[in-house]
C-alpha cells in the first residue's frame, strides 16, 4: 500500500500535540462525548487557562475544534485529523517492515560459516 505522504508541518503539529498525556487525554474525552472548556478544565488538577492553552494546541494541529454553545465553548474530535495522524504512523510502520524485510532477505544470504567435522564448531 503506497499512501501519499504527509506534509513534514503537518506531522510536526500533530505529534506535538499528541507528545502530552493531558492532550491525549482530552482528545480521548472528546472522543467519547463534546466537553465544554470549563468542564474540561475542572478534570484537570492546572488552572482553566492551562487547560485552554492544551485545547488550543490541539486546535491547531487540527485535531479538535471549537463551537460556542451559549455561553460555553464545547470541544469537538475532528476525526480526519487523527485519521491523518493514523496514516503518518501507518506509513512509518509500512517503511520499517520493508527495512526488516530487506534485513532478513540480506541475512538469508549469507553463507554459513564451513563446520569442522570432527569438533562440530567452525574451523579457525
């Protein structure tokens, strides 16, 4: 499988938002519901403006986004960002596995070394 491969910038700012655990963790929360920054920042052991700076880098990396709702501001997974993020890591995986597979198909070649045939071990 040949995907095309993703702009150096745009793996950047993925991978940097996903490097946090408290990002990853509300991204996860996003996942499972559409959380309010105030309700976000009430998990969280930081100060609201903390947690609005996590939802903001995660924003712009593409990965949640926004809506005002009244008065709140609820958090939204945009789920082609983390399929994105996905196929970045699908395509390092898919590189890796053709290294191993040329390794192993190397390492098949090689002769072995000649046996003494009265010890058993190799000559030397």
């Amino acid at each position: 499988m040949v995907v095309a491969q993703l702009p150096d910038a745009e793996i950047d700012g993925l991978f940097h938002a996903l490097a946090d655990a408290t990002r990853r963790d509300i991204l996860h929360r996003c996942v499972r519901e559409e959380p309010s920054v105030s309700r976000l920042a009430g998990v969280y052991p930081m100060s609201f403006a903390a947690v609005q700076k996590h939802v903001a880098v995660l924003e712009r990396a593409g990965l949640v986004t926004k809506q005002r709702q009244g008065r709140e501001q609820l958090v939204r997974t945009n789920r082609d960002a983390v399929a994105r993020a996905r196929r970045a890591l699908d395509e390092l995986e898919a590189a890796w596995r053709v290294r191993v597979e040329r390794m192993s198909d190397l390492l098949a070649e090689v002769p072995e070394p000649p046996r003494d045939a009265s010890s058993g071990g190799p000559r030397g």
